[in-house]
C-alpha cells in the first residue's frame, strides 16, 4: 500500500536527504491517538487601537473580542487544524480532558470542541456554582501581550488526580502522546505521568506559565519532551536547585557550556547556548528532551547525544520572518506541529520545522490558531525552514548550581 503521508514529506523534503525522514512517516492506516489534559477556557481579548495609549487607571479605545482558548484547547485545536488542511491521509484522533462549568461558557466550549473534531468524552461538566474557566488578555498595538487575567480556578480544583486517571484510563490501550498542561496542579500532573509510562505514551509537558512551571519537576523522570520558553525554564531549574540541592553542587567546577567542534557556517545564538546549563540541568532530572522557545529568535531542541552521554545535541531552529499580528497562541502552535509530528514518527529536526511553521501561522491571524491554513503555503515554509535549521553537540561542562542559574 502506498504510503500517502510519507509520500507527501519525502516530495517536501527529498533534496535534503530527508526523504525517509530517518526511519520515516508511520503508516497512515495506523490510526494515532493524541490526549490532552488540562484548560479550556473563554478567551475574553481586548485590543487596543494602534496610536492609543494605555494609561494606567483610564480607559483606552479599541475592541474586544470572545473565543475559546487555553494552552490543552489551543494544541488540540491547532493539531485538528494540519489534519484537517495539511496532512489529510494521517489518521489520529484527538482528545480533551478538562472540567467546564455548567453554565453557557461551558457549554459553548464544547460545542466548540466537537465543531473542531476534538473528543470530548473527557470534558467533566461540574455542576453547582464553579465557573468555567476564562482569561482576559489586553494587546497593545504591535500584537504583544500588555495584560493578561486568568481565572482556571475550576481546572485546578476539579480536575482532581482520580478525575484524571478514570478519564485518561479509557484510552491508554491505545497509544500515542500525552499532553499535560501546567494549569493542573502537582499531584494531578503526577498521576497521568505515572499512569502513562505504565502504557505506550510519550508524555509532553507544556509549563503554561512562570509561576506554574515548576508543577512539573516531581514528574520530570515521566516526561519525554517539556516545551518551556526562556522564563519557564529558568523557573524550573530554580526550583530544581532549591529543592534538589544534593542534585546541583554549590561551587563550580569546570566551567560553562561550550560547542564541540562547532562545524563550519553552524552559528548557533549565544541565548541558546546559555541555555544548554538549563536544559541539561532538567535533562539530568529525567527528561527526555527540552525544547526551548524563546520568541523571533527560535527554537532549540536539546537531549543527550546517544553516541556520549555527557554532551547535550541542539537543533537550533531560528524563526521565520514575519509581521506580527498577534503572539498569543504562538507557543501553543508550535508545540502542536512538534506534536504532530512525533505522531507521525518523523525525525526532530522534521517535527521541529514543523512546530515553527506552525508557529507562524498562529502570529499572522488574530485568533489563537489560524483560521486560515494553506496545505502549500505550510509544506513550503517547512521545507525553508529545513535549510535554516543547525545542529551542534554542547559540551556540558558542570551542572552546579552557579552555572545552571547564570549567577
């Protein structure tokens, strides 16, 4: 049988010697499972008008607008969107597990998850009083968050680690990717970790913010792959060093992290070289991979070299060029085209370029995923950003306690 989807990349990607993508696109008969665990909330945004400033206690013009939203919501959706207009022929179901209120923002989320093709066998309605969750988001005029309010009140409390575990439970004979976000709290996050590396799932964690980022680290031994910005991560292994101190030595012993035999024309950004530490430090907790998001200046993939465990190998991905309409939702697209295709059992590098065309396409439209996917406009800035990508081996020096945290 012909392999439709492998047919598709290797057209896309065959002059750069990725054609078989290393192992290849799996089967499209094969259906795939992807569940994800956490908010999906009403997305209250207000824009205000170009030339108008905000002044603190005053009132500025614009417009405000409603939508779904919320870090799980917005993967799931974005995934559904590139199966729907991209990748056809790949077969792969997509679950939510959330807790919504019983009042009509509840109800008009999951009429907006079955409109996208998302399950929502795992949406609990929590009847008697909690709202659903919504956030309020105000841009200033070039697109950038100026303000943002969130009330997941309801996730964090009801979305308990037996609510997970009897909800995820249904599926995990089938297989695929399990995706958590950081609006959980701890032990809930902890359960599904636990309960998927006793199954056939990958797990990735996406840390949803600063302050609730480091929710993950009891479960970091579960994870396969962590998708935190600069902040995010830099809140993890702080907590990581408090916490863990046995963990991180207290004075430095040889140094920072340098590049191995940096190949010829490879020029990695200094950001992400400082960022290996980091990520290593989290790589040494359990994790299996640290994507690493850090706005217009890209992307970097880092996990343990397989040919020597004390080296660290970066695919650094810059981003694409582009006007900014709005940031939010960026994350969460890139995360979904890396998702996509670990489904599809491409290689980093293809999963990666992936995660960055995708991730323009959300900066180009208002709304948290593009409402506006082109199959050959999203092929064709993946095949770009292939020519773009660079890859080096890090030499991680020391994981103390000074050199992980830059002081």
């Amino acid at each position: 049988m012909k392999d439709s989807v492998h047919a598709r990349l290797g057209i896309i990607h065959g002059h750069l010697g990725e054609g078989n993508l290393s192992g290849g696109v799996g089967s499209p008969v094969q259906k795939r499972h992807v569940c994800l665990i956490g908010s999906c909330i009403r997305d209250i945004q207000a824009w205000v008008s170009p030339g108008e400033k905000m002044a603190p206690g005053g009132s500025s013009m614009g417009r405000v607008t409603y939508s779904a939203g919320g870090v799980a919501f917005n993967i799931a959706r974005a995934l559904r969107s590139l199966l729907e207009y991209v990748f056809t022929e790949c077969m792969c179901e997509v679950e939510l597990i959330s807790a919504v209120g019983d009042d009509e923002a509840g109800k008009d989320l999951i009429k907006m998850c079955q409109a996208n093709n998302i399950s929502t066998r795992g949406v609990s309605r929590i009847p008697n009083g909690p709202r659903t969750a919504s956030v309020v988001i105000v841009f200033d005029g070039s697109g950038d968050v100026a303000y943002s309010v969130a009330d997941v009140d309801i996730v964090e409390r009801f979305l308990t680690p037996d609510l997970v575990s009897r909800s995820i439970h249904p599926s995990l004979g089938l297989g695929g990717i399990l995706v958590l976000d950081g609006d959980l709290d701890q032990a809930s996050i902890l359960r599904a970790c636990k309960d998927a590396s006793r199954s056939r799932y990958q797990v990735v964690f996406e840390p949803t913010s600063r302050s609730k980022a480091p929710r993950c680290i009891p479960a970091l031994k579960h994870i396969d792959y962590i998708t935190p910005n600069v902040d995010e991560l830099t809140s993890i292994v702080h907590k990581l060093c408090q916490h863990h101190p046995d963990n991180f030595p207290k004075s430095c012993r040889r140094g920072r992290a340098s590049i191995e035999k940096q190949p010829r024309g490879i020029n990695i950004p200094s950001v992400f070289l400082n960022l290996a530490q980091p990520a290593a430090a989290v790589v040494q907790a359990g994790v299996g991979h640290v994507l690493v998001t850090a706005g217009d200046q890209g992307a970097a993939l880092f996990f343990t070299a397989p040919e020597n465990n004390d080296t660290l190998k970066c695919i650094y991905c810059p981003a694409l060029p582009t006007q900014v309409v709005s940031v939010s939702g960026a994350g969460d697209c890139l995360a979904a085209g890396f998702i996509l295709g670990l489904t599809m059992d491409a290689t980093p590098r293809v999963a990666l370029a992936m995660g960055i065309a995708n991730a323009w396409e959300a900066l180009q439209s208002e709304s948290n995923v593009s409402d506006s996917m082109e199959e050959k406009r999203f092929k064709a800035n993946v095949d770009h950003v292939l020519t773009q990508i660079q890859e080096a081996h890090v030499s991680i020096q020391c994981c103390c306690i000074t050199c992980c945290m830059g002081e």
